[in-house]
C-alpha cells in the first residue's frame, strides 16, 4: 500500500473478497485507488468508503455497492449491465476471482452475451446462466461464525458444515449465501440431486452413446475419419487425490478426421465433441450436431460426394433440435415442411 497526498494506492480493492475481508480497515473519506490507466487517464480501480457501514467501488467508473448488514453478513450490488466493454467485463471476472489451494477459480464469466456463475464444488462444477431479466445482481454474502451443534448420544460437539453457508469464497471465512434472494447452498443441493453433479454435455455423450458410436464408425467406414493412432497426450504417472475430481467427467474420442475430406471454415475439435441430434434431408446422406466441452456448438452434414461440411452456430442455439435450427436460420413459419422451402 503506498499513500500520496490525495489518494491510496492499495492491491487489496482488486479482488471482492480481500475488500470484504478488510472492510473495516478502510478509512472513511480516504479515496483508495490501484493500476493507472493510461487510455483513459485514470485508474481502473477507485473505492471510497462513505460511511462505517458502506463502501462504493468503482471499476472503469461502473459502480458496485457494498454494504455491511451486521458484523457477520454483507450485500453487494452489481448492474451487469453497466459492463459492455471487453475490458469491463474482464475487470469484474477478476474482481469476483477466488482462490484455490491449486488453481485460480473465476465465479463468474461472460460469454456469447451471457453472464454465467461458475460453482466449483465437490461433485463437478456447476454453471448457472444469468437471465437477462436478472443482472442486477444482489449478493449476500457471510462470514462464518462459530455454531456447534451436538451428536448423541455421546453429546459431542461438531462444528456446523461449510454447505450450510453457501459457496466458499474464503474457505473457512467468506460464503457467498444468496443470489437474487435465492439460498445458494439450495441451488447447489437441487443440481446435485437432479443431475449427479454431470455436466450436461456428460449426460448427452451417455445417453446417445449408440447412435454416436454407428455415426462415428460411418465415418470412419467412408473415410472421413480414421482412428487416432498416436496420443500424444500422456496421462500424468500418479493423480492425487485432492484432483480426482478434475479428471472424473474427462473423455477424448479415438478418432480424428481426414482433411482432404473436410469442406467449410469451422470445425469443432472432434477429440472433445459428441453428437446431440441428428436428421436426414434430401441433399445430404445425413446432418449431425456437435456439441463441445467449450459450449460451443456445430452443424455439420455428410454429402453424397462422402465429405462433410461444418458451420458454428450461435450460441442460443446450443440445445436446439436441428429442426428448431432451421427454422431459426432460414425464418420459417409453422405451416413450412422442412427441407421443402
């Protein structure tokens, strides 16, 4: 931290959880600033603490209040909307960064016009999409406190469990409770009960397993596609066990495809795709969709000269039946038999 005449320079109003954390260390009328910009002549990060009780931050001028509800709980209001720029929204992914033990962990992230909250939890990670309608973000976040209960018959003392308290921005400290007034630690129990905590593409790539294995030995019978012969990747020789979880929902298909019979400008990275629809027309032998570990999602058809075409979709139509993908690109009514307009 490194004081001037009219400001504060301090690293800690980077990051949500460090401000949380150091809430009441803040002065009040003191102006906290860090990282001068020089194409706008500022700095990107500006917090000034109005009161015991409230803090404003600025990030490239969007505001975030923060207020402290009691000594154990605290409300912070984001507008998502106020971040339209690539260099806003990269602001706010770090401002909302936690850290893991391993790794750096971004809750929440943009992408394809779409705000997502990203759990990592125990059973797999959980991406909850941001509905347009609700981007003015209302957090409450708590600290833990320290609540026992007692077991019988023995009557021993145990500590209250991290789940009861929502998602862990500081292990042991901070947990984010709430999100728009709903419980965070329900959200996360109502996906695990529902999904198993497998991720969508997972319980796809399962339950179309059949009909993707013919499709894939199709190809490979046509010669569009060959088995991939040599793996260059190598698992690592021993996984421990605070990382099995990173590796539990993992799969690379055996198979790569032949460039000479490749036709278009996008292709998804058939190692990590699976096929979630298929149909048939009167132009090509058969059209296939391709969902990827990345959300992304792919059109594809084989034609009668046995090559296959590809073209990427936007991303609302991630699961979309091609039906439905048709009728979206070419605009046709209800009364429009497909593949006849």
């Amino acid at each position: 931290m490194v004081q001037k005449k009219d400001y504060i320079k301090n690293e800690k109003i980077v990051y949500l959880k460090e401000i949380l954390k150091n809430f009441d260390n803040f002065e009040i009328g003191k102006k906290y600033v860090y990282k001068y910009n020089s194409h706008v002549r500022d700095f990107e990060y500006e917090l000034h603490k109005l009161n015991p009780n409230t803090i404003f931050m600025y990030i490239f001028n969007d505001k975030i209040e923060i207020t402290k509800i009691n000594e154990n709980k605290f409300e912070v209001i984001i507008n998502l909307n106020d971040y339209k720029t690539i260099a806003e929204r990269r602001r706010i992914e770090i401002f909302m960064k936690i850290e893991r033990k391993h790794y750096n962990h971004y809750m929440l992230w943009y992408y394809r016009k779409i705000w997502h909250f990203d759990f990592d939890t125990t059973f797999g990670n959980l991406v909850i999409p941001v509905r347009y309608d609700s981007r003015l973000l209302k957090l409450i976040i708590v600290k833990k406190p320290q609540k026992f209960y007692l077991t019988l018959p023995e009557l021993e003392k145990r500590e209250i469990p991290d789940k009861e308290f929502g998602f862990p921005l500081i292990p042991g400290e901070l947990y984010l409770y709430e999100i728009n007034g709903k419980k965070v630690s329900e959200m996360l129990e109502y996906y695990k009960k529902k999904y198993k905590g497998m991720p969508y593409i997972i319980r796809v790539k399962l339950q179309n397993r059949k009909i993707e294995y013919s499709f894939l030995k199709m190809l490979i019978n046509k010669g569009i596609f060959k088995y991939l012969n040599d793996i260059s990747f190598k698992p690592p020789f021993k996984i421990r066990q605070s990382d099995i979880r990173y590796y539990e929902w993992e799969f690379m298909n055996v198979i790569t495809p032949i460039v000479e019979r490749m036709k278009g400008g996008q292709f998804p990275n058939f190692l990590d795709a699976v096929i979630q629809d298929y149909d048939y027309d009167s132009t090509n032998q058969v059209l296939l969709k391709f969902i990827d570990k990345q959300n992304q999602t792919f059109l594809c058809g084989v034609d009668y000269s046995n090559s296959m075409w590809c073209m990427r979709l936007s991303g609302f139509m991630f699961k979309y039946k091609i039906k439905s993908v048709y009728r979206v690109l070419y605009d046709l009514d209800e009364n429009t038999k497909l593949f006849e307009f």
